[in-house]
C-alpha cells in the first residue's frame, strides 16, 4: 500500500513541478513571502538574523531551504524536489501508521477482517489494503498538503514532524530512546511552525498514562496506572524531551517580543484567554470532520450502530457537546475576524441564529462530534484517550491565532480520519448488504478525493495561476479587504543591543 500511494504521490507531484504553474493563492504566499524569505537568508548565509524576514513562522523551514539554495546557485526547481522528498515523507509515514492502525485491530482481535461474497472473487489482500489506500488519498488530493510537495510552503515539513511526534505518542510502549528522538522532532517542528508546539501535549500526556498491559479495566483502572513508578519517571522523561523546544521557543518569543516576528505582530495581535474561549476553532474542527466524515460513512456506520445498541448515552452527549461547541463562539461569515474562504463561505448562504450562530456550523459541529465518538469506540482505551488529547491540543492551538481558515484544519482532519477509519476497517463486521457495504469502504473515500483532486488541478490551470519564474503578484488589490499586508510594512528598526542570545 505504501509504494503504491508513493507512486500515485509521485506523479501528481511530477506533474505540478512540470507543469511549472503556480496557483493563484500559492504564487501570493511563496512569491511575496516565502521566497524571498529564503534568498534573504541564502544571500545572509554562513551567518543569519531571524530578526526581520517575510514569514510569521519560525524560520527553520526557510533556512533549510536557504542552504540549498545557496548549494545549487539559485535553483528553485531543486526547492521544489526538496519540497517533494519531505511531502513524499509525510505521505509514506501516513500510510505505515494507517497500516499499523489496521494491523493492531487485527492482533487485539486475534482474527482476520471478515470478507464477503464480493472480495472473496478478488485476491484477500486487495480488500485489505484498497480501503486503506482510498483513506490516504483524501490528503494526497487535498491542495492544503498536495500544494506543499511542489511550491514554497511551511506546511509540508510541519505536518510531517506533527504526524511523527503523534505516531511515537500512539506507540504502546514509549521507550527513551522514542523519547529523544520526539524531542528532536519537537524542536525541528518549532524552528518551522512555532503554533505546532500543541503536539508536545499528547505526547507527555501519553507518557503518563498506563500501558496496555495495565489499563485492561476502566478508565479509572488506566489512571490508576499512571500513578506507577515507572510510569511517572516516563512521563517526567517526556517532560524533560519536550524542554529544548520549549527553550527554542522562548528564545525566538523574548527576541521578537511576541510569537511572530515583529514586522507581523500588528497582523497577528495577542490573543486574550477569552478570546481563545470564544475562538471557533474547535467547532470549524467538528465541522470539517463531519464534512468529510460523510465520506467515511462506511467505516462509520457499524461503530455508531453497536454505540447505539451498547451505549447510546454517548451518542447524546456528543452531540450535546457538538452543540454547545457551536453555540458559545460566533461562527458567522467575518471577514476580519478570519473566519473566511473554504466551508466560511458557505455561511453567508444561511441567515444565522440571532446575528450569532451559523445554522452549518451548528449541524456540522454536532454531526462532526457524533462521528468521531463513533470511530473513538473502537479504538483502544489509550489510543482514545491520546486521540481527543491531540484533536484538543490542536484547537486550543488554532485558538490562538484569529485566523480560522479551513487550510489550516484540513490536513489535521483528515489525518484523524485516516488514522481512526484504518482501525474501523479492521473491527466492523459488515453485516447488512456486505457486498454494497465493501466497495463503499473504497467508493467513499475514493469520491472525497476526486472532488479534492478536482479542485487542486482547477486552482493549477485557472487563468489567474502563475509561473514559477513570474513577476510577485500585487500585495493588495480588489481582493483583499483589511488592512495593509506584512510585506508593505516598514522593516522594524531592531533595538540596539538586541541579540538572539540572551548575554
């Protein structure tokens, strides 16, 4: 499944590269921002100041690329191969812990995944791991990743260090030799998106809870087990991995005196605790999941019906805490207020509940909430666990940024959605219309990523698309609403005495 997904990641990343166009929204950001970022330190290089360049994120990324910049004369067709080896990365980690995810189903249930009359016409494995495939490719044909293997941007290298740190966290035995290695991991996924350092916390919180051997009972039977000795010198151990990225982190906050970079810091004003409470983050996440989820459908049924019949308590609270997720922030179309573009758009289409809450966001957030407590059913206690840990961590995270744009949620979505549906496939037992239920498990997934694919190639051959070697777009035309853009603010006039490194 694998080679097959790297294969296919292959190609369409072959063919953005070749064909040598930019999407609109992607020529803005790389041209005006990225790119030049990379030759500021390229042409800086051996010595470097992350005190005034043209991102908001941690320059880790751009000094990468600067270095290979520099060693290929300029080249920005070798950035883009280097852009595809990490993108190419992130896709060959998915699908190994998509595999393991199916694969540990199989053990705990000490059985093969049932087949019916179709998939026995067709070679056993081909039922196995097709589903797993169609469940990778949502990602593979989403611009939000896709995009990142071909052009300029942070995000690849940052969901590829996320997608690490959370396959280590998911590991039923967290050995120290893991431990190092994430705290590596964390620090290189700070020096690139510094919002990323959320994934600290299922991690640590991982290392406190019990290990599978040990959490056989209830919930409480699991935090019991985290009061064992040697449970707690893991979880201070993954406290002290977590320190150096935490140090990284504090470095570049007293150098710039906020997050970002200064020439950012009127874009990206701080964020009061309430602001984060009443932040729509978590409920355009709900949203998302359950927009998708309805592709998904076939891996979601079984779990929500045997959730329905063993517990339907939960079914209510779910959406009970869907609705009241939606319900206390305003999730209404705001320029401004960056709730805009992808799913946003759709809610100026509706009249909203009291000028407050969006009648989308309400019903997407609920269906969302009640989908993934479906697919948390059948994971294991602790994987359930470290699963709403993260999908918490991550909100709590996008809260602090008042841009709630949808390209910042989808690759964490559909992440989990691959993850959580892969254990799915393995412990449902299709039993109403078997045949139907086999090639939906494929069809479902498959149709998500045509329409996803659809879109990526539209943005590529639209007439407003750029070259690679094309002149930047305008920083503000018709388009933008708001204020001035970063890039036409003055540099900032660094203090004097101001270093990196604390003297």
């Amino acid at each position: 499944m694998r080679r097959t997904l790297l294969i296919l990641f292959t190609i369409l990343a072959g063919a953005l590269i070749a064909s040598q166009r930019v999407p609109s929204r992607v020529a803005y950001d790389q041209k005006l921002y990225h790119v030049p970022s990379i030759q500021q330190f390229a042409d800086a290089l051996p010595a470097f100041d992350p005190w005034d360049y043209l991102s908001a994120t941690t320059p880790g990324y751009h000094l990468l690329f600067a270095f290979v910049y520099r060693l290929t004369g300029g080249s920005l067709l070798a950035l883009q191969f280097l852009a595809a080896v990490i993108t190419g990365g992130f896709f060959w980690l998915l699908a190994t812990l998509v595999t393991r995810s199916h694969a540990s189903a199989l053990v705990d249930r000490s059985s093969s995944p049932p087949i019916g009359s179709f998939a026995r016409r067709l070679p056993r494995k081909l039922f196995v791991w097709l589903p797993l495939l169609a469940l990778c490719l949502p990602l593979l044909c989403s611009n939000y990743t896709l995009y990142p293997a071909a052009y300029m941007l942070p995000d690849g290298l940052g969901w590829l260090c996320v997608l690490a740190i959370l396959a280590i966290a998911l590991r039923d035995r967290i050995t120290p030799a893991w431990l190092a290695c994430a705290g590596a991991l964390l620090v290189a996924l700070v020096l690139t998106r510094q919002i990323h350092i959320w994934v600290a916390g299922p991690l640590v919180f991982a290392c406190f809870l019990g290990t599978p051997t040990s959490q056989a009972g209830s919930l409480a039977s699991i935090f019991q087990a985290s009061l064992n000795r040697p449970t707690i010198i893991r979880g201070v151990l993954a406290i002290a991995a977590c320190i150096p990225a935490v140090i990284t982190l504090t470095l570049f906050i007293h150098y710039w005196g906020g997050l970002v970079p200064p020439r950012f810091q009127g874009f990206y004003p701080p964020r009061t605790l309430l602001d984060m409470v009443l932040s729509p983050s978590a409920a355009f996440y709900l949203t998302m999941s359950g927009i998708f989820g309805c592709f998904m459908l076939p891996f979601i049924i079984e779990p929500l019906r045997d959730l329905w019949q063993r517990n339907r308590a939960w079914i209510f609270i779910a959406l009970a805490i869907g609705a009241v997720i939606a319900i206390i922030p305003e999730t209404t179309y705001n320029y401004d207020a960056g709730r805009r573009t992808g799913v946003w758009n759709l809610t100026q289409k509706l009249p909203a509940i009291a000028n407050h809450t969006s009648p989308i966001i309400l019903l997407g957030s609920m269906w969302g909430a009640l989908m993934l407590a479906a697919l948390l059913s059948v994971q294991t206690l602790r994987a359930r666990l470290i699963y709403l840990c993260a999908i918490a961590a991550y909100c709590a995270a996008m809260s602090a940024s008042v841009e709630t744009w949808q390209r910042y949620f989808d690759p964490m979505v559909l992440m989990v959605l691959a993850l959580l549906c892969a254990r799915a496939h393995a412990t449902n037992s299709p039993r109403l219309l078997p045949n139907i239920q086999e090639i939906a498990r494929i069809a479902g997934p498959a149709i998500l990523s045509a329409l996803l694919l659809a879109q990526s190639a539209w943005l590529v051959i639209r007439d407003d698309a750029a070259t690679m070697h094309s002149p930047p777009p305008p920083a503000k035309s018709e388009i933008h609403q708001g204020g001035e853009p970063p890039v036409l603010f003055p540099p900032p006039v660094k203090p004097a005495g101001k270093h990196f490194w604390p003297v």
